[in-house]
C-alpha cells in the first residue's frame, strides 16, 4: 500500500484525502461523483464476485457515461492484474 500512496502523493496534494482513503473514509466534502468511483473500484477489487448492474447504475447515475465505467473498471483490473502478477513473482519494489 505505501508504493500506491508514494505514487498518489504524486498527483494529490491533500495530505486528508490520502490519509482518508488510506483508512477507506472519504473525507466529507469529497465530491460524491469521485466517491461513487471510489467506492465502485473498491468493490470491484475486494469482492468482485458481488458486483451488479446497480452498479454499474451507481456510477451512471453520478455521472459517468458508458466510456468512463468501461475506463474505471479497466483500470480497477488493470491494477488488480499488476499487483497479483507482482505478488505471485516475489517482485520487491523499489524503496521510492
């Protein structure tokens, strides 16, 4: 997780969001549409046997058209597939 935070720190300048999603607790005025993402990618990493069209649902109805959904959901699995393919090889990462 520290490697994924070191990257996000890179593009993020808000120490309370990422010590939010580090704990899975967004802060109050994130912004719901970016929340909806957040939750989906969760879901979708953790259990994605449980996921439904209400979804998917979710995250059109914050907004994301049909291209943004297929996008989250490619770059949820992407890193999914990344990170397993990493831990399955014993790869260390570098210290930065």
């Amino acid at each position: 997780m520290q490697h994924h935070r070191r990257g996000l720190r890179r593009l993020v300048d808000d120490e309370a969001l990422l010590n939010g999603l580090e704990a899975e607790h967004l802060p109050e005025d994130f912004p719901p549409r970016l929340g909806a993402m957040v939750d989906y990618a969760l879901k979708l990493t953790r259990e994605p046997s449980s996921m439904e069209r209400s979804d998917v649902e979710t995250l059109e109805a914050a907004g994301f058209d049909h291209g943004a959904v297929l996008a989250i959901a490619e770059v949820t699995a992407y890193y999914a597939y990344v990170n397993r393919i990493a831990d399955g090889l014993g790869v260390e990462l570098e210290s930065d």
